[in-house]
C-alpha cells in the first residue's frame, strides 16, 4: 500500500452524499485523489465516474476493496449498509469515512469500532458541522472565553424532506428526521462544549406532514442535558416549507453568538470580553461585532476531506472519530425513547448513555 503522496481514495454511492464527497476531493486536490467508485446500478456509478473524471467503476464495491492502490474508503451509501461496508474496508486494510450516521444500532457500532480498531485502520465520523467555518469560528471564540461560562447551545436544520426517497423508509433509514439530521445537531452541540458527558435526553417528536411516505417523524425537539450544566437544543425538520433553515445560537455568561449558514457571511456577535489570541489587546472585539467566514467553504466538507486525508498520513489526529459517532447513536436512540415514554431517555456517567 502506498505511505507518500496523495492518498487514494475509494468512494461507496453515486447519490447525494458522494456527490458531496467526490466535489470536496476535487476542490482539494493535494492530499487525496479519488481513483475508484461504487454504486449497484451500472449507469449511475459510470455516470458518477465520468462526471467527475474517476478512472475506475464497480458496480459490488467488494471488487473495488480489492485495489492495493487504494487507502481510504470513504462510504456514502444508506445508513443500514454502514456497518457491514465499513467492516468489509476495515478487513480489507482501508481507512474508512463513514456518513452520518454511523450505522442503525449500538452493536452495529461496537463491532465498526472494534473491527477497525483490530485491523489497525481509522474509523472517522463524516461530521461536517465540525469544520463548517462559521462554527468552528464560533468555537474558536468561545474557546477564547469570549462569552463566558456557556449554559445553552442550539443547532437547527429544517426543509421539507430528504434528498433521496430511501430516506422515507425506516428499514433503511432507521428513523426519521432525528435520525437523519438530529445526529448532527446532538454531535455538534457534545463538540461546541467539549465532549461532556451527556446526563439525560428529552425528545418531542411527530409526523406532522408527510405521514403518506413514512412511519418515521418528520419534525422533532431534543433537549441534551450536559454533566456541565450546559444545555443543547436540537431541531429538525422536514415539515417546514419556504426552504431551508440552518443555524446555531450560542449563549454564555458574558456573550452570546449565531450563524445561519444562509444569511451573509458573517456572524452577528456581542461580546463583554473581547476575543482573539491576545484578548487584552483587542478592545475592537468588545462589544457588537461580525466576524465572517470563508464563504466558498460555508459548510466545511472540502476541509473535512482533506482532514481525512492528513489523518491517514498521520499529518493531523482524526477530530471526528467512530467513538464520537456511537455517542451520537447513543443520544438518538435515547431521544426515541424519551419521545415514546414522553420522559427523560437516559442517564449517562463516563461519558457513556446507560
């Protein structure tokens, strides 16, 4: 297996999410090259290759793991295929980017980490709020101390349904709405505030719209107690119509701050303290302020790639691993608890739900 020059790359799907995944790598050339695909359905993956100049298509990603070329497999097919495909590269010697989220079910995810922990490859969690620039400017501030002891953090994503029809269905989905965007909001909100342990989970859920297409929701709440005190809020949305929602609200003892990926580029900030590297020698950042992003890479995917990339160099240490995924699958399965008993979904001590 190549060890110096870009990594090769592997990518499982031709929908949606590889579509994402394939752009970023093109976007970022210098530390990955995507030389393969796979999808089951011949037009789609010769499509997908030709689209985005891939010399190789597989129809049984199978066939694909057998490359010794490649190194990393990134999977982007629907969340009931994650665990065995991210078995399969672990036990082919591939280092694997897995989709939100990580898999269906908490044995699922024991044997993902496990398997990949025994082959001796990386199991990263594709999170993309952890490199969306407005929020990991966010973070960087809070980080600073600009706004003081944080006690709520709030993560919103709403449009009127999913990209890909197999997203209606439960069997493959494994949930609604929550399931599908409520994993990044649970995962952004443990993120922001530094991994704490999460103490309960409370969740309100329904199907207000399209109950004719699924047994799952299609709007929910989730409420994440944190062992700091803090506070997460999460809302999802596939009911909403008008188009697309997605933001954070930030709010601390000293400041507060909120982005919508949507609305400019720069994020509507106050703050008692000041931040910056030097903090007493930046009173310019007291006060009402608007930092601002790089808009080309508004929600972070280019970056995460290539972070990937650098982490099976070993140039970078993953910052969104499998571990940090089976929480997350830990708090959705809570919320579904909690919404079905109408009571709080969980304890958690060391960090882990119980």
């Amino acid at each position: 297996m190549a060890s110096k020059g870009r990594v090769k790359v592997g990518i499982i799907g031709s929908g949606f999410e590889a579509d994402i995944h394939a752009e970023s790598f093109r976007i970022m050339p210098d530390e990955a090259e995507v030389v393969a695909c796979a999808s089951p359905t011949k037009k789609h993956v010769e499509a997908f290759a030709k689209k985005y100049r891939i010399p190789s298509a597989f129809t049984d990603y199978r066939e694909m793991l057998e490359s010794p070329e490649i190194e990393m497999i990134t999977v982007a097919a629907p969340n009931y295929l994650h665990a065995q495909m991210t078995i399969d590269c672990a036990r082919a010697g591939k280092h694997v980017v897995c989709e939100k989220p990580l898999c269906i079910t908490l044995e699922e995810a024991d044997e993902m980490i496990d398997t990949c922990r025994k082959k001796g490859v990386l199991l990263m969690y594709a999170e993309e709020l952890f490199f969306t620039p407005k929020y990991v400017k966010a973070k960087e501030m809070a980080d600073q101390g600009a706004f003081g002891t944080l006690y709520m953090v709030k993560q919103s994503e709403k449009h009127f349904g999913p990209h890909e029809p197999w997203f209606w269905d439960v069997e493959r989905s494994g949930g609604g709405v929550f399931m599908d965007m409520g994993c990044h909001g649970i995962a952004f909100c443990y993120w922001f505030l530094g991994r704490p342990a999460i103490k309960s989970v409370f969740c309100h859920m329904n199907t207000h719209v399209h109950g004719d297409k699924t047994k799952g929701e299609d709007d929910s709440i989730c409420i994440l107690e944190f062992e700091n005190g803090a506070v997460g809020l999460v809302e999802d949305s596939w009911a909403r119509r008008g188009g697309m929602e997605d933001r954070i609200e930030v709010y601390g003892s000293d400041g507060l701050t909120y982005a919508d990926l949507h609305m400019g580029n720069a994020l509507p900030t106050y703050s008692e303290r000041g931040y910056g590297y030097a903090v007493e020698k930046a009173p310019s950042t007291m006060g009402w302020t608007y930092p601002v992003f790089e808009e080309l890479y508004n929600y972070g995917f280019p970056q995460e790639m290539r972070h990937f990339a650098r982490c099976v160099r070993g140039k970078e240490e993953p910052i969104a691993t499998g571990e940090d995924g089976r929480v997350v699958q830990e708090a959705l399965y809570a919320g579904y608890s909690s919404a079905s008993s109408g009571r709080r979904g969980c304890s958690c001590r060391s960090g882990r739900l119980e």
